[in-house]
C-alpha cells in the first residue's frame, strides 16, 4: 500500500562561506565575502579592483570647470559651486 502524506526530505545543507563577484560598467569588480558563522547580516568584507588609468575624485574634479566641480565641507558634506561660494567655501 503506499505510503500517504508528505514524502520524508533530506536536511538541506546551508552554504556557509562563499564569495560574490560584481562587475560594474565603468571596468571595476567588486568582490563580496561572506561568511555565515561570523556574521549571518551581511558580507564579512569586500574588495574593490579598479581598471588602470581609473580617475578618483579629485582627478575628476579637477578636470571640470569650477561651476561644475562639487566642494567638500568641513563636516564631511558635498555641495555644489552655488552654496560653496555662498558659505565662503570658495572665492
């Protein structure tokens, strides 16, 4: 006679360590590692590899006009040129 309900499963085995690979359109690759018995909210740390010749944001800055360019406050904010020259940011 065969046997009524659901069928007995097997325990489903928790991935615990694993990594997650990114890449982004502008050429970098970021690199996720997760480890579960460490932390089970998010990743244990990532790693960003940028392509050679990669600008940062001062090299980026730089290169534009000053109305275009964005200025960084003392207490860490970015503003544009508009409110920079209007704290006295910029002259």
């Amino acid at each position: 006679m065969a046997q009524r309900g659901r069928p007995k499963s097997e325990p489903i085995e928790e991935i615990i360590k694993y990594t997650q690979v990114v890449k982004h359109s502008d050429g970098a690759v970021t690199t996720w590692y997760w480890d579960k018995s460490i932390s089970t909210e998010g990743p244990v740390k990532t790693e960003t590899k940028w392509p050679k010749g990669a600008l940062d944001f001062e090299q980026v800055q730089e290169a534009l006009p000053k109305t275009k360019r964005k200025y960084a406050l003392d207490d860490g904010r970015i503003v544009g040129y508009a409110r920079a020259r209007a704290l006295g940011v910029i002259k």
